[in-house]
C-alpha cells in the first residue's frame, strides 16, 4: 500500500513535468518542415488532379461503430476512442477509407459514376511510437466508385505510382497480387476459411517456412504445399495459370489481371512486379491488390496499399464495384529525406529596411505595394538599423534587400541591394513594382 | 426502474439507426465545397506569405493541462476532453493559439526576431450546432512574437484585413481597441478587478444599460459613470484623451495607438473605426486588440479577433512581446456565400473516349501524355460509347473531349471537340501535347 502510494505520487509528480510537453507520439512542424510538406501535398494534389479526381473531406472523427464494423472489435485497443458529453461513442478515425465510403453511401450514391475521390487527412492510433510510427499521421487516399473494368484498374495503379514518381522519388517498387486467385488457390488445397484466416498473416510476413509446416498440420501433402508455395513465392505468370487450370473464375482473374498488367506497361510505362503473397490481411478487400514499397525504409518499407474491396453494402449502400488506396504521407518524406532529395526551400523576395524611424511608414507602404503585386515582404519591425538588418534579412534567405534613408527619398528613390551578389543600387519608387516577376 | 431500463432500451434503439451517420455537429464536405475551401485557404497563404509569414503545424490533441492552464477548468465543458490507454487526459484542441505558443516555447525560442508564424487547422468544441457553429471547424492565425513597435502591430492588423479582403469578401468592419486604457479607466472609478470581471462581459456585448447600473452599484458617482460609458460608446480620440489626462501610462498607449491608426492609413489603406468596448474577454490579452465583423452573418458575425498578449511565461517561456489573431474559416466562407461571391470553378481539361475496346489502351496512352503535361484528363472507364461519354462529360464540366476511333488512328489523328462550342476537327496526335497552355 506505501508502495503504491509512493508511485501515485512519482507519477503525478512525473506528469505535471510533462503538462506543457507535446503529447507523446505526435510532432510540431517547423516552417521548414512545413515547406516541405505543403511542397509534397501539392505534388500529389496536383497528380491527382490530373487524373480527373476531386478533392472531399471527412470529419476528424466518427461513431466508433463504423471502424468496428469494419475492422471488428479488435480495433478497439489500437484506437482513440472516448465517449462524448452526449454519451455518444467516438472515435478519432485511425484510417480514411471507413469515413469515405460512409460519406458516399450517406450522400454521393447519386453521383454520376465513376466517381473519383481523393483526400488527405490526418489518422490516429494508440500504437508505441517508432521510426516512421507516429500516433497522428497523416495519409493521401481516393477511391473510384463505380467501374471494375480493367483499364479502371491500371489507371488507378498507375496514379499510385505517378504520385510518389512525380513526387521525387526515386527508390520505388510496385508489386501487384489478386485475391481470387489465392482464394481459388486455397480451395484447389480445400483449405477451409478458419485455416486460411491462420495463414494469410503468415503469408503476409513472408514467413513461408511456417506456412508450410502449418500447411502439412492442415491435412496438405508435401508435394502440393511445395507447389503451393512455389506459385506464391515465384509469382510467375505460367506457373500460376498451371496451377489454377480449370477454374473458370480464377483462369478469368487471371486474364483480367494480364490485362491490367499489359496496359501498365504499354499505356503507362509503370514498372511493377506480381506477388502473389500480398494479402492486405483485411476481410474487404477482394481481387487485384498492390502495395508500393520504399526499401530505403527499412522495416517499415511500405508507403502505399490499395487495390478492390467491398465496403459498400456493409454501410447500407448498394453495392458497386469500388477500389482505392492509402499513401503515407510521412513516410514518402521520410524515403525522400532518405533519397536526399532537394525539396525547394522557399526565399523571401524583399527585405525592407526603414533607416531611421521616419521611413517606417514610407518603408510599410512601399513593402505592401511590392505585396499588391505577389511578392514576399518582410520589414525590420525591430528598429535595428542596416547592419544588423542585413544580417537578419541574409538568414532568413532573403532575395533583395530595399534600405530606405531620407536622402534617397527626397529624389524618390531606394536603395536596392542583391542579397546574393551584394551589388547595390539606387532605383525610383515608381520602377519597384517592376522587380516583380 | 421500469421507467429507466424503458429509457436505456429506447436510447440504444435510437443510437443504433446512427451507427454510420456523420457525429452530430460535424461536416462531410464534397468536392466543389473542397474546391471553394482549398481557394479560399490559397488566398489566405499566399496573402499570411507576402507579408513575410511562415506556417507551422500542432498535434490535433494536447494535454488536457494545457487549456486548462490557459482559459481556466471552466473550458472543460466545452471541449472535447479523454483519456487515452496511458491514462493521460487529453483534450482535442478548442484553438490554436495555446498549442502553438506550447510549441514555442518547447522549441523556436531560440529562433531569430520577430518570428511570424502563420497556421491553419481544424479544432474542436462541445457545442449546440447551430449555423455557423460546428463542433469541429477550420481556424487560420497567425503569431508575431518578438516585437511591440506600432508599426509590427499595424503590419498585423492590415494582414487581417487584407486576407479577407484578397480571398473576396467586400463587406467588412475593422474594430480596433487598447485594454491597456479600458483598464486605466476602470481605475480611475476605483472599480476591483472582481468588479472589471462582472463588467466585462457586460461591455463585450454592448450591454451599456446594465454596466451603468452595475458602476452606480459599486459606488460610481452617476455622471461619472455616464462619462465613462460615453467614452467607451463614442469612442472618440479627444474624449480618450480627456479622460485618461494625467494618467501617464495611458497617455503613453493612446499615443502608440495613434501611431498604429496613422500607419493603417497611410501604409496600408486599411479602414477602421476605434471602439474601445472590445475586451476580448480573455485574461492574457493586454494592449492592443481588433476584430473584424462580417454584419452579413448577423449574430455570429465576427470572423476575426486579435491583438497583443502574454501567454509565454505562463507556458514556462522567457517574456517577449506577442500579437496574433485567429480566423473563423467556416464562417469567412459563409460570408462569401452571403455575398454570392463567384468563386472559380474548375473544369476538366479533357475528357478522353476511346470509341471501342481495342482503342482503351492508345486512349490511356494519351491521356497519360497529357497529364504529363500537367493538364487534367478523365477516360471513359466504363466502356460507355460516344454518346454517353459526351453527356457525362459535359455533366462534369469539361473543356475538350477527345475521341479516339480505329480510323482517324490510322491516320495518327484523333477527333478533338470543344465541349462550349460543340466544334469538332481532327487533330494529329503528335500536336495534342500543344494544346495545353
């Protein structure tokens, strides 16, 4: 009982040390930090745009059913969850997909289709925070609803990959599976549904060892466990057609997925591989699947999932074919950090420098005016003099520098001074706003 | 008993029904009303931008001791405040100004001065929806910390003004006050500060009956009380100065307020009225403060408040003057509604069809071109034939189509239509790509 008094108090005392600590698990972006990630935003933004999708936004969070509805009631302990002053529970959302799919089926299902949709938002989950792990992230998605033809597909896979090339990165592999296929391949082995739910995270981890020894308890002949896992592991095209020979569906998966595959290559140029062992580990999704992977990353490689899925009619909407996928957001800045990639740091365009306390208001007027015409002005607000302003105007990253004296301004001019070359000279008020552009 | 578990069974029902509908008093926002708040957050930016602003970023959460620190634990009721699975209370943030001055402190003290810190981003009240109040709602504001020199204080109340001026609204009133003499006056009636803290409500909402009765109640003489009132209603500079005459400190303040007002006019031609009834109703603002009222919004029409304050050393920071402002975004847009501002609406650039099955991989060829160009362009994906593809296209407001048939092909054409004029001409597939610009 003292014992545990004493730690009562250790851990409030250990607490009020942390009140104004930012919570664990979460960041502050700095204004460079910032940059980089408007920088990176816009560049996905603008891709997205270009393949015809627009832009919606979900709240921040939602009835916590909808996530268990979807993920089951495990989801629970990964999730903020918590009870509102109305007695409702909630949930901060840990993914965008669920929010998504409940905005469609509670407002878009008239839309024209196919609909294309793309977001940012930022997820949360209780999760021990790591390298690349953060309780608040922030992750890109879109979802096209209404066509499951296979040019739908490829476009959808290509943007995935278009955004994180257009993006900057280098580094940078796509692999493409298909769940039927799997599905089928797991009946030919008549692998009942609770033995596949024990498998298909083992498969995931590319834990193929267990797999097999796990394949031989179920009953599995060697001899097929090997062939099994070979069409898995190879991922070879002929091999798994062999393989599947006979089942109608699956030989149809498959030239569905040859197709999506043919125009990747021709109508795209998107380079890709097929891997029969990804499998998303989620009950939804169904056929093509793929996954972008950054190697740079390490263990937490994979910045993009996606593929088709049915969500749909488990939220009360009428079911149609829908895919998507979800991109990191903070892990495609960390590969890109990781690649060295330039991102461009933003200059300020003019520094102005009042030279004495009469120029402060010509020097604010002359800097809203360069303002008017679109340019980045700051002006000494602290009163310091030249020397001092240079100096601060040089660490900020200031293009041009205009120090305004009584003298210059007598014959209405300034003087103008290149931070880069130093080079100074006097310019007319009036020619000024011709520095723009 | 029965009555209760009635009740329980009643509201489990009820509950139920809204499983996968939005939590009350949040907002799913479609892709035109994205488009319109994107606009508006890009005028807002690049405006906080040209004036030498950069962004930064906060959690969604805090520590619950943050706010409670800052505006009391009364501000529990109004927020959404829980515990996660560490058992630490955290509260989703009410504003921004606390985070970001936490975030400060914890890590840009040491940055060069005056730091000005723009931001956006969503925050969180438990509160009766009603319009132009959501329990989750979108914030801009900004920082200058470092500086107290009038003209930092003129270049801050311009950029309020002149944000909401770049993204469109026309009907808008500037209110600029000084806290500094509203108190200098309460002094010179010997009012207590428990006395100012039941008057200050009063006078935040124009109230001017009941303060008079109030002053007479603490003892005010009745023309002193109406002298006073007269002040802080007419707002008048000489009656200011009249009545704060002697009082040095006041002078003082009047003085650089008036210094602010002359630089707002003359650098910047920003329009205002003094009234000095703004109390903010807030402990840690001094000096300094503004608003800004759309009166097309009628009870809610205040859509931006600012000014100086201190807030560091409470958060455990070294003192350093600091001035802000936030900005109500949901309610700038609906003042833009108000105003039946035309905010620009995109189009699609093209909209490709391929006319048969053998021509969907030539036609996402092209379509990829022109994205590579930066253009916008959607494919029929739904195999829908020449005539509904130009319906839909036209549904999503489309400039050009681009029909791609097996004969033109031949011939390395294609069919290009203006969607506005109804024109159409062959085009050669090699000069597609200058079609944009």
């Amino acid at each position: 009982m003292s014992l545990l008094s004493r730690n009562n108090i250790k851990h409030d005392f250990s607490y009020d040390l942390n009140v104004f600590k930012i919570p664990r698990g979460t960041r502050d972006f700095t204004p460079g930090e910032m940059e980089k990630r408007r920088y990176v935003e816009e560049c996905m933004m603008s891709t997205f745009k270009t393949f015809g999708y627009r832009e919606i936004q979900t709240p921040m969070f939602e009835n916590l059913d909808l996530f268990t509805a979807k993920s089951g009631d495990a989801v629970i302990d990964e999730i903020y969850s918590f009870t509102d002053k109305g007695g409702r529970n909630l949930s901060l959302r840990p993914e965008l997909t669920a929010p998504v799919i409940r905005f469609y089926v509670d407002k878009l299902q008239m839309e024209p289709k196919p609909l294309k949709l793309f977001y940012f938002g930022n997820c949360f989950r209780y999760d021990r925070p790591q390298k690349g792990r953060y309780r608040e992230f922030k992750q890109a998605g879109c979802e096209i609803i209404g066509t499951d033809n296979p040019e739908a597909y490829a476009e959808l896979i290509a943007m995935a990959y278009k955004l994180l090339k257009n993006v900057g990165l280098e580094n940078i592999t796509l692999s493409i599976g298909n769940l039927n296929i799997l599905s089928s391949m797991f009946d030919k082995l008549e692998i009942s549904k609770d033995e596949q739910k024990y498998l298909i995270p083992l498969i995931d981890k590319s834990q193929f060892e267990d797999v097999f020894e796990a394949l031989q308890d179920f009953g599995v002949e060697k001899e097929n466990a090997n062939s099994f896992l070979d069409v898995i592991q190879n991922s070879d095209v002929n091999k798994i057609l062999n393989y599947i020979k006979g089942d109608k569906t699956a030989e149809q998966e498959l030239s569905n997925l040859m197709k999506i595959l043919k125009l990747l290559e021709t109508s795209f140029d998107v380079n890709y591989q097929i891997k029969m062992s990804i499998v998303r580990g989620l009950d939804y999704y169904k056929g093509i699947v793929f996954e972008i992977e950054a190697p740079s990353l390490g263990a937490e490689k994979q910045i993009c999932g996606g593929g088709a899925y049915e969500l749909i009619p488990l939220f009360g909407g009428r079911e149609t074919p829908t895919a998507g996928f979800a991109l990191g957001f903070d892990r495609t800045i960390l590969a890109l950090e990781i690649e060295k990639y330039n991102l461009p740091s933003p200059k300020l365009d003019f520094y102005v420098v009042p030279i004495n306390e009469d120029m402060i208001s010509k020097s604010l007027e002359i800097a809203q005016k360069l303002r008017g015409q679109g340019a980045s002005v700051d002006v000494d607000l602290l009163r310091r003099g030249v020397g001092k302003s240079l100096k601060y105007a040089s660490s900020i990253n200031t293009k041009k520098t205009i120090l305004i004296g009584p003298k210059e301004l007598q014959e209405n001019s300034v003087t103008l001074r290149d931070m880069n070359t130093g080079d100074q000279k006097l310019i007319k008020i009036k020619d000024i706003v011709n520095l723009i552009g």
